[in-house]
C-alpha cells in the first residue's frame, strides 16, 4: 500500500519527525517522501505546525577543522566566483595587460553555464479580479510545467492549491500537482504531457492541506485557462 | 535566530553549482553549522563524534541542494532532520551500550527544557499564520499529559528510538510506544482544532 493513502501516514510523519521512525521504517518512509508527492505535503504541514524552532541558545561552534575538510573533500573550489570577474571587469582592465590577458585566459578555461532552453507559455490561467494571473510554460522536452503567477499566491496553512487539466476529449480531470504557491515547477508524466495540447484545459482549485482527498476537485475553482499551442 | 528566506535563496544558489554557489554554500554552513552541531551534540553526545556527524551532514546538504524542492518553506527543518537522522544512525553504529553512557547526560527535566530547547517567540521573516502556529503548538504541548510531553521531549531532543525511552524510563516498551503515539496524536488534533481543520 502506497504511504500516502495509509491511514498511518499522520502517525508516520509524527514518528519520523520526532525521530522514533528508525531503521529500515525510516528508509521506507523517506522513500516515499521522493516518490509519493503527498507524503512530502503532508510532512512539511507537520514541520510547519508541529514542530519547534531550536533556540539559538544551544549553538556550539564547530572547529574550524569541519569546514576546511569539508572544502576539500567536495571540490568547492570549482565553484569559486573567479577573483578576477569579483574584482569587476574595470578594475581587472586597470591592472594592465598582463591582467587582461589573465582575464581572457580566465574567460577560456570557464566554459559559460549552459543556459536551459527557454520553455513556452501554453497557456494564461485567470480568474476573479483579485486573483493575479498565472502563466503556465511547458519546457521543450515536455517534462515541466513551469508557473509563474504576478503577484504571490500563496495557500493559507490549512489549504493547498491543486493544479488540474482538464483533457480536450473531456472525462475526468487529472491532478497534476498539489501546490503550496503558484510560483512553481511542476514535473509531468509522460501520461499526462501528451495531453498538453490545445482544447484541453488547466484549472486551480482550493483543496484542504495535502490535496483533494478525494482525487476530483472539491473546492472552487479560483483559476482556470485554455491551451493554446 | 536564522532566518528561513534567506537560507532557502542560500541553498538553491548552493544547488545551482555554478560560479558562486561556494560562496552560497559556505555562507549557509556559517550561519547553520553552530546550531546543527548543538543538535547533533544532544543526539550523540560527545563533541568529537557530532562534528563528525556535521561533516557528514552538510557534505549530503551540498549533495540534495541540487535537488532540493523550491517549494519547501522550512528549509531549516530540512537541515535539522538530515543532521538528526546522520546523528541517530551514527551513534547506533558506534556505541552497542549507549542507553547506559548516555543515561547520565539525558536531560532530567524535560518539561523545563521545552523553554530552554526551543524558540517560542517568532522569528523576523516569519508570517502570521506561522505566528499564530507557534502559539497554538506552545499551547497544545502543554496540554498534552506529562508523561506524553516527557517522552515526546526526550525523545526529539535526544532522537530516542522506543527501546531507547523505555530503558531510560524503565516502562515496558508497550507503555512508551503509546505515549509517543497518543502524544503525537492529541498534539496533531489539538493544533489542527486550534487552525480549524481539526477532524
């Protein structure tokens, strides 16, 4: 039985947070926090309301040995802003040719970060005049639903957001993501990219905390909009 | 008190591996390294056995930033389970007699440690309905019965496995393991009543 439709899955979230879910349980346990995506929902509810912030009072300071292994153990090096680009450019000019040439060495050996190819916007979702407008952008392998909303959504602490599409040939619509903002990245099935196309539909909906317990929407619809390419 | 904003921007730029995400990364060990070390202190113990569990725990802190969810608000928490779960592993591998050494270190007054352990007044980035869910937590705990509160305590602070609460309470395993649940439980229901989504 999957953890997220157990009856235990709040007995379980308790118990790991606290720290009796040891061992194989444990392991089990994180395993769906990666696969099952209400089992993370429901885990960060707990973290957010049943679980203290330490207080500051009981910090021990590390020996500086810590940090220096840890440096060298991860190769943090290769992720060094380089000294010259941190000078700024000017100054690294203003420090003569032979900087300069440093500089252009320094721009050889570090390959820029390759850019991820920009997604496209498929669709507009809006809703009533005080709910800002969100953008839904598919990536180009289809896998990702990026959602940008113009202003910050955000869900009270006993309410979630549910992203649903609603298929062009009609039937059922099928939960993609449960959301705490609109300002998300959403992964998508293969199942359920194919059916990103025009005439199907994306719509938000207002569920308890953790998402429809049902699997159909069941509170209003605050948002919703066509697909277009 | 570390601020939640700031440490989630801190380990997305971490997870970006880029130029810069060292500087990110060493900045979040500076400002998070002295309070995960207190944690991983109370877990195990002895001083030179939770460095070794921080070492281990912010080198897979620099390994799940790639991955680590933009949505999550409570990035501190994350960090703080990854250091109790390496401490609660650790000691298990390095001490078979732990229930005994370490019974002189547990705390003897859990219920005053409550104020000592953790922060109950918000923190500076934090909204109102977190506010509002800290008090009803700080609340609810004290509702809860003594021997409940005792064991949930002791066992998030020391990270107690069920055995490990019986012997140092000498109950019978049965009795702790449903204090922690009817703990738990009453906990969950009261701050859920209190948010109004109580069931």
């Amino acid at each position: 039985m999957r953890i997220e439709s157990s009856p235990a899955l709040d007995a379980l979230c308790g118990e790991y947070l606290i720290g009796t879910l040891q061992g194989s349980a444990r392991r089990r346990f994180e395993r769906a926090l990666r696969e099952e995506p209400r089992v993370a929902l429901r885990l960060e509810h707990w973290r957010t309301t049943m679980a203290p912030r330490y207080s500051p009072a009981i910090a021990v300071q590390p020996s500086p040995q810590v940090w220096k292994r840890l440096q060298a153990e991860l190769g943090l090096s290769r992720y060094r802003t380089p000294l010259l680009r941190r000078l700024g450019l000017w100054r690294a000019l203003a420090a003569g040719a032979m900087a300069a040439l440093v500089a252009g060495i320094a721009v050889e050996v570090l390959k820029p970060v390759p850019t991820e190819p920009a997604a496209v916007t498929i669709a507009q979702l809006e809703g009533q005049a005080d709910v800002a407008r969100v953008t839904a952008a598919l990536s180009p392998d289809r896998n990702t639903l990026q959602l940008h909303a113009a202003r910050p959504v955000l869900a009270g602490p006993a309410q979630s957001y549910e992203l649903w599409l609603i298929p062009a040939e009609g039937g059922a619509p099928l939960s993609l993501a449960v959301l705490g903002n609109l300002d998300a990245r959403v992964p998508v099935a293969p199942a359920h990219s194919k059916r990103l196309v025009p005439g199907a539909k994306l719509a938000i909906s207002v569920e308890p905390a953790g998402g429809s317990p049902t699997g159909a929407p069941t509170g209003p619809v605050i948002m919703a909009g066509q697909i277009e390419i | 008190m570390l601020d939640d904003q700031q440490i989630k921007r801190l380990l997305l730029r971490a997870g970006a591996r880029d130029e810069g995400s060292a500087e990110a990364f060493e900045r979040l060990y500076r400002l998070c390294a002295p309070l995960l070390l207190g944690v991983a202190q109370r877990v195990v113990g002895r001083r030179e056995v939770a460095e070794e569990v921080l070492h281990d725990a912010f080198a897979g802190i620099w390994r799940k930033a790639e991955s680590f969810d933009p949505l999550a608000n409570q990035p501190v928490a994350w960090m703080v389970a990854i250091v109790r779960n390496r401490a609660i592993d650790v000691r298990a591998s390095h001490d078979v007699s732990r229930v005994d050494s370490y019974h002189d270190t547990l705390d003897s007054d859990p219920d005053g440690s409550l104020d000592r352990l953790f922060e109950w007044s918000p923190g500076p980035d934090e909204n109102e309905d977190r506010r509002r869910a800290v008090g009803w937590l700080r609340d609810c705990l004290s509702k809860l019965q003594a021997v409940e509160r005792q064991a949930l305590v002791l066992a998030y602070q020391h990270g107690l496995s069920h055995g490990d609460l019986a012997a140092h309470l000498q109950k019978p395993l049965g009795t702790v393991k449903t204090w922690v649940r009817r703990g738990m439980e009453s906990l969950r229901s009261c701050v859920e009543t209190r948010m109004g989504t109580g069931r």
